[in-house]
C-alpha cells in the first residue's frame, strides 16, 4: 500500500495498525517512494534467522571454511 506523507502524518495511528496486522506501506512523496513501514523483526528471531540463510548458503555453495574464516571475509569486506 502506498500513501503519500501527508497521509502517513496524519494517519500514522492507522498504519501502525495495518502494519502490525504484517501489511507494508510505502510512503511517498510527489509520487517516489521515500520510505517504507514494515513490521518490526525481533532483533534475536532476526540474528536466528540470518544464522540459518548463511549455513544453508554455506551447505548449498560447498563453501569449506569454518564460521571464524567467513566472518573474517566479511570484516575484511570480501566476497565469497
């Protein structure tokens, strides 16, 4: 759902409702979306979740390094 700031100003109560109820709204101005409300992940279920991705990316790649070495990649700012 797109609204327009304006709206989302004056509305705001309303959308935090539809957005608690897993809807997404984009806010626009003049037409371009500038920024979107989504439903807060919770910051643990999140990390959790990111965990998992990255050990099925792993699995599926047949990357062969251990956590500390990809964590390493990523602070050195490398691609796999």
């Amino acid at each position: 759902m797109d609204v327009s700031v304006y709206e989302a100003k004056t509305h705001l109560s309303r959308l935090i409702g539809d957005v608690e109820a897993g809807r997404e709204i984009t806010i626009t101005r003049h037409g371009k979306p500038v920024a979107r409300l989504v439903p807060a992940v919770d910051v643990e279920d999140g990390r959790v979740a990111a965990v998992d991705r990255l050990r099925a990316l792993k699995r599926e790649l047949g990357v062969k390094a251990t956590p500390a070495e990809i964590r390493s990649w990523i602070d050195d700012g490398k691609k796999l």
